[in-house]
C-alpha cells in the first residue's frame, strides 16, 4: 500500500471515530456508561438492557474477573443440561442456576467441592437423605460414611418448616441438591455476580454462616492473634493474588481460607475442607477422623510456611488435650442422661423434656466451643465460654438428674 491510501485509510477511520465520538456523546448516560468495546461485545444486549433494570448486578459483574476474561452473561445462565430454559427478551435463559452452570468451567473445583462436607452431607444434617437421590446418596458416602444416609434433624420438625428454611437451611443449603442432578451452591462464597478470590478470602465471608454459640469460629477468629494481625493490616494484604502462586507475602497473615482452602506457598488450594481435619470436633465426643495423620500433617505444613515446627506442634499438643478433657466431661454428662433414659424417668422423645436442652447446650454449644477455641487461638472460648459453661452445665445436670430421681422415689 502506498504512504497516500495508508494516509486516506487513517484519515477516514479517525474521523469515523469522531463522529461516532460526537453521537455517542448525545445518546443517553445510560448507554454510554458503558466502559470498553470489549465488554459491551462480551456482555453483549444483556448488559445493554440490564443497566437499565438492575444496575447493580451489571456492575458487580464489570469489577470480576470473568468480565476482565470475557466470561459473558450467557455463559453461566444459559441452561445446562438438565435444567429448564424460559424466554427472555429473545434469549433462552435457565430458570435457576446452580453449582452445575458454574462446573461447566470449573470442573475440578466442583469435584473436590463435592468430597468436602460443604456439599451433600450439609443438607442432610438438616433434612436428612429423603431430598437426595440414591446416586447422590451413595457417592456422598464414600467420601463421609453416614452422613448423609441418615434422618432429619429432630429440631425441624420441632421448630417447623418456615424456621427450617429462613433459619438452618439459609446456611445449610450450601449442599442442596439441585433438580439438574449436580450438588450445592457456589455462590455462597463467591456471590452470583462478583466472583473473585478477595471475597472468599475475607473472614466475613465464612462468618456468614460460622458464627453464633453453636460454631462460634468467627468470633474466636476475630479474638485470635492472627484475627487482630489480620484487621490491622487489611489493607496491605494483595487479597487478590493468584491462588496457584499464594504466598506469606502477599498474605502474611492466614485466614479462614489460608487454613482451611488455599494454597499456601506452592500447596495445593482445595475446595474439599475436610482435608485438613484431624478430628469431628463437632461431635459430641471427639473422635479422630480416618486420615488423621496425614489431615493433620496437611494442616500443619500450612502453619509451617508461616511458623517454626516446634511451634505447631507445641500448639496442637495443648489442643489436642483440650480435646481429650473436653470428652471426658462431655462422656461423664452423657453418662448421667443415659442412666436417667435407661431407668425410664425420660422419654425417647428429643427436645420435650428441659433437661434434654441442658444436656444439648452442654455439648452443642459448650463442648464444641472450648474445642474450636482451642484449635483456632480463642483463649475466651476455650474458658469462659467453653470450660466455665462446662462446669457449671455439669453441675445444673446433676441437680436436675438428683431431681427427677427424687420426685419419682417420692411417688
Ligand atoms: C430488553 C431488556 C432485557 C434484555 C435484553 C434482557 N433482560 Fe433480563 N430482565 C429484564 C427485565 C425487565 C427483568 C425483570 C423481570 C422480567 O420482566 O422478566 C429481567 C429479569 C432477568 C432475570 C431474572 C429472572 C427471574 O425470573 O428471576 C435474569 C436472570 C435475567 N433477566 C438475565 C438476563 C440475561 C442473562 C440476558 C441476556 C441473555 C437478559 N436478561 C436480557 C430485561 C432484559
Ligand atoms: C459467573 C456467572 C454469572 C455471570 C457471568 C452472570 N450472572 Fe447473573 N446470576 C448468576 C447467578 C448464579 C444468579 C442467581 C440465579 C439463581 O439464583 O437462580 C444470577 C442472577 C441474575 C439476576 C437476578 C438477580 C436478582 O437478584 O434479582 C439478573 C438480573 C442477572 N443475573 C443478570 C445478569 C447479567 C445482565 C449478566 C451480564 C452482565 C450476568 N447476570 C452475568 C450468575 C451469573
Ligand atoms: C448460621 C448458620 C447456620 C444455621 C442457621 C444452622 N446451622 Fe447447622 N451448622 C452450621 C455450620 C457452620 C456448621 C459446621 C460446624 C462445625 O463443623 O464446627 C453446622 C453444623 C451442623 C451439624 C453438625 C454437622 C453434621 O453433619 O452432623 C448439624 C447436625 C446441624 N448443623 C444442623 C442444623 C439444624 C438442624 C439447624 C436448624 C435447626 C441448623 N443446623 C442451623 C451453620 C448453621
Ligand atoms: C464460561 C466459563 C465460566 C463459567 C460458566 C464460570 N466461570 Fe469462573 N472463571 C472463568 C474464567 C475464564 C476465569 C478466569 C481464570 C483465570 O484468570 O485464570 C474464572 C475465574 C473464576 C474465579 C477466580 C476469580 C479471581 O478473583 O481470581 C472464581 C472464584 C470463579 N471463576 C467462580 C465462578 C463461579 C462461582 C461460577 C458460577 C456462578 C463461575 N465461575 C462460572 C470461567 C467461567
Ligand atoms: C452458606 C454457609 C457457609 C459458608 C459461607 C461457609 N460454610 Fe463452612 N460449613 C457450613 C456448614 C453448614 C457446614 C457443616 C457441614 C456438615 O458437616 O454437615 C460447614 C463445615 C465446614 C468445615 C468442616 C468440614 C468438615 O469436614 O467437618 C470447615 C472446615 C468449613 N466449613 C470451613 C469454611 C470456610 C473456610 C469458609 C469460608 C471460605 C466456609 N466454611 C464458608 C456452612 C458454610
Ligand atoms: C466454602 C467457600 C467456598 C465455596 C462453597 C466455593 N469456593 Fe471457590 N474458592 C474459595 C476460596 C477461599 C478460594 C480462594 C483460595 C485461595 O485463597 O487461593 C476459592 C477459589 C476459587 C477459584 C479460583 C481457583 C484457582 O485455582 O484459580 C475458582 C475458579 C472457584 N473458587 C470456583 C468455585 C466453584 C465452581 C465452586 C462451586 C463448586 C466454589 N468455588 C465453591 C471458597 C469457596
Ligand atoms: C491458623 C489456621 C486457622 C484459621 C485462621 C482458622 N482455622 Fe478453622 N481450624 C483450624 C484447625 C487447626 C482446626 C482443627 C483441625 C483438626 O481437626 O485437626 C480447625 C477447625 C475448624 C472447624 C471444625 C471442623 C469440625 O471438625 O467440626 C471449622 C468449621 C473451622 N475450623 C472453620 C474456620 C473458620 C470459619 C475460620 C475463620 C473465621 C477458621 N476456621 C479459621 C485452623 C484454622
Ligand atoms: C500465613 C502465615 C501464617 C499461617 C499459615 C499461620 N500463622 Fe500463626 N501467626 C502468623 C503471624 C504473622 C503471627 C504473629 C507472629 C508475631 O507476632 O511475630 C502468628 C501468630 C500465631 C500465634 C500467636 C503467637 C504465639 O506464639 O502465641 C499462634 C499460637 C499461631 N500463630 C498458631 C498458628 C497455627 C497453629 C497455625 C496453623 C494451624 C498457624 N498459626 C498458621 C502467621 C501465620
């Protein structure tokens, strides 16, 4: 091509962006608040329409990553296989979206999603195995033997239905299982629209649901030293960095998700939780789990990126024994519930007799909470509110146990 058709192409081509320029300059804001061609092509009439409607949900998914990828709206509401399309505007779009639209690009994270028990077996602690099929029940179970094979909880059918929904399953349905076959929802760490890595970093996030009497992880989080440490220096964390290259660096400070998920200086990030836990410390009586040397070796090569190995041993020694006190006292009040239910002073019955609540605080909330406190560095929890409630739960246990005895010896 010759310098005078390269100098007429620029020519033409600049002043078709001019006047462009000029008539995009008179259409309304709304439609040229739109930040780059790229986007507008990726996020395509969607977008264009749905600024209008629902600003909020455009721009959340301009600030992801999945925008900056030129991931668009269709992508995860077209329906998958297995779920119901609607019309919509001259679109097909899935009635509901599930873990299973988000899987169609993130296969492996759904995978190890399904082992944790955030998928299945969170759903049936509420409602049982009744809302699963037998597929789903019998690939949960090898994974976590009974914990889904088994009953609802007692509590729902007590409480009823409009508590179980707003109240247990609003955290619980992390695993519900969706009518297109697939397990659980992602969004709850990640949100619909926003899904980035900062989000599900931030201990709030988690704290959604780990939080209260009953788990109280969030709080002891927050009172721990690395809770303080982790406040103060918020800002300065790169809460963005790339999960397979997370290092002390960015995050010098762990939270949930550095314990629990991330990959920590060339460690693997895991989506199944359960694979750094040593015991069920929300069992009664705290057993070790199957695997509990090489969970709790997974576990600790994560306190040693950070810390010396004395140090962590040090540190789950002292834990470790809290958990072996704090089973022996919850064994020595179960003790005391199961003399009263064989000599007939209870009903089989749960939750109808006020003794049977002090006995579920004592290790529901009391029991559990002096574990947590011990593993996670809650000094309060594992006293005041863990061993401090335990003695005094043991001894109102007793005094109620010594009463019913005494009314029945008075018939
Ligand atoms: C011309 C405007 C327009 C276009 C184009 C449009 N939408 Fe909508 N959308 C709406 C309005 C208005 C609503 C509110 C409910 C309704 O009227 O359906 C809505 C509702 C929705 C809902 C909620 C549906 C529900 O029942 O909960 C989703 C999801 C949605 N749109 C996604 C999309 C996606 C994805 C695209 C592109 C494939 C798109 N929309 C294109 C205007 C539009
Ligand atoms: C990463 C996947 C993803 C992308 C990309 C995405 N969405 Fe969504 N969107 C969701 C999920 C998940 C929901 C919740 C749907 C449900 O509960 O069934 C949702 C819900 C919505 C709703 C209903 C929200 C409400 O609270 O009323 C609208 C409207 C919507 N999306 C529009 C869009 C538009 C427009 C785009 C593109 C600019 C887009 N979405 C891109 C995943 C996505
Ligand atoms: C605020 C969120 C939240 C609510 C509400 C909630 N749970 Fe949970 N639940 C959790 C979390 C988080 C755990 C995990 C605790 C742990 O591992 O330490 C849990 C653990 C459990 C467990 C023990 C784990 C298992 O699989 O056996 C059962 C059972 C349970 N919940 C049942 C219920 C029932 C029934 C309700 C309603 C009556 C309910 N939960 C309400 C968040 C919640
Ligand atoms: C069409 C494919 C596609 C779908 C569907 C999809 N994603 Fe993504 N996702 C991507 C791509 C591409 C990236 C960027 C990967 C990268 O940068 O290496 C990404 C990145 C992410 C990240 C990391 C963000 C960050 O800050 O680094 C998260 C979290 C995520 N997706 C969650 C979801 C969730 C949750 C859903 C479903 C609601 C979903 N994705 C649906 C393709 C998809
Ligand atoms: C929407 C609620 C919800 C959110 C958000 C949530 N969890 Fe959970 N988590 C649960 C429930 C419910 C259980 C109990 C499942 C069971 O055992 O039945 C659980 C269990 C766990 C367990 C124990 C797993 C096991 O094998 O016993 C760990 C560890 C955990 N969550 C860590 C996290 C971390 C870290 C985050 C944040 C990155 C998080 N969770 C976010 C609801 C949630
Ligand atoms: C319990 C909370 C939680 C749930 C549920 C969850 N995620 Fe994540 N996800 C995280 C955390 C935390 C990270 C960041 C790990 C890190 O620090 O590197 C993450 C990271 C990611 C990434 C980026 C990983 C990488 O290696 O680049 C993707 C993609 C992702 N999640 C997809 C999903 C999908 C798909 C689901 C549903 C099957 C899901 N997540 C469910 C907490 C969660
Ligand atoms: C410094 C690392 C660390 C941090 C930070 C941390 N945890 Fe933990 N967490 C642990 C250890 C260690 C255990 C006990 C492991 C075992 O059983 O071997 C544990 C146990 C748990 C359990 C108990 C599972 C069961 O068996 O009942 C849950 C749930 C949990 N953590 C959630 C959280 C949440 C939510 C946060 C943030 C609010 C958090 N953790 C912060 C290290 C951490
Ligand atoms: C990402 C780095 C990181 C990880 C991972 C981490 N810590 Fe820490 N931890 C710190 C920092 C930084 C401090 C503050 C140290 C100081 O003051 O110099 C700290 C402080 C502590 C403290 C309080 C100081 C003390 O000695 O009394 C304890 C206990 C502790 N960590 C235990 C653990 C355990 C146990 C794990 C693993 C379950 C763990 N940490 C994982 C960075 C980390």
């Amino acid at each position: 091509m010759s310098f005078r058709a390269i100098f007429i192409a620029v020519l033409v081509s600049a002043s078709l962006i001019a006047a462009a320029l000029i008539l995009n300059a008179r259409r309304p804001r709304v439609e040229t608040a739109q930040p780059t061609a790229a986007l507008v092509k990726a996020s395509g009439k969607c977008a264009e329409c749905h600024r209008r409607e629902t600003e909020a949900m455009v721009v959340e998914f301009e600030r992801s990553r999945h925008a900056a990828q030129g991931v668009n709206c269709l992508d995860c509401h077209q329906p998958v296989e297995g779920q119901e399309g609607q019309e919509h505007r001259g679109f097909t779009i899935a009635t509901k979206l599930t873990a299973k639209n988000c899987a169609q690009c993130h296969h492996e994270q759904y995978q190890q999603f399904l082992r944790s028990r955030h998928a299945a077996p969170a759903y049936a602690a509420v409602l049982g195995s009744a809302p699963f099929t037998a597929q789903q029940i019998s690939a949960s179970e090898e994974y976590h033997p009974g914990a889904v094979e088994r009953a609802a909880n007692p509590l729902v059918g007590l409480e009823g239905d409009a508590a179980a929904v707003k109240g247990c399953l609003s955290c619980h349905s992390i695993g519900t299982p969706n009518t297109d076959g697939s397990i659980g929802s992602c969004t709850q760490c990640h949100a619909r629209h926003l899904a980035s890595v900062r989000l599900a970093r931030l201990p709030e996030t988690c704290g959604q649901c780990h939080m209260g009497p009953d788990h109280s992880q969030l709080e002891i989080y927050t009172e721990s030293k690395h809770g303080v440490l982790f406040n103060d220096q918020r800002e300065r964390m790169n809460l963005d960095a790339d999960p397979n290259r997370l290092t002390a660096a960015d995050m010098p400070v762990p939270t949930c998700a550095t314990c629990h998920l991330s990959g920590l200086g060339g460690q693997r990030v895991t989506h199944d939780t359960s694979e750094r836990l040593s015991y069920w410390l929300f069992a009664a009586v705290s057993d070790r789990r199957p695997g509990y040397l090489e969970a709790q070796n997974r576990m600790k090569d994560i306190c040693n990126t950070c810390h010396v190995q004395a140090h962590t041993d040090r540190f789950y020694a002292q834990a470790e024994s809290v958990v072996v006190a704090t089973n022996a006292k919850i064994e020595a009040g179960m003790g005391i519930m199961k003399g009263l239910y064989d000599d007939g002073l209870l009903t089989r019955q749960p939750f109808d007799e006020p003794i049977e609540f002090t006995a579920f605080d004592f290790w529901h909330y009391y029991g559990r909470t002096a574990k947590h406190g011990a593993f996670m560095g809650g000094a309060d929890f594992v006293q005041w509110h863990g061993n401090y409630e335990l003695l005094l739960h043991q001894v109102e246990l007793q005094a109620e146990a010594d009463d019913l005895r005494s009314r029945r010896a008075g018939h």
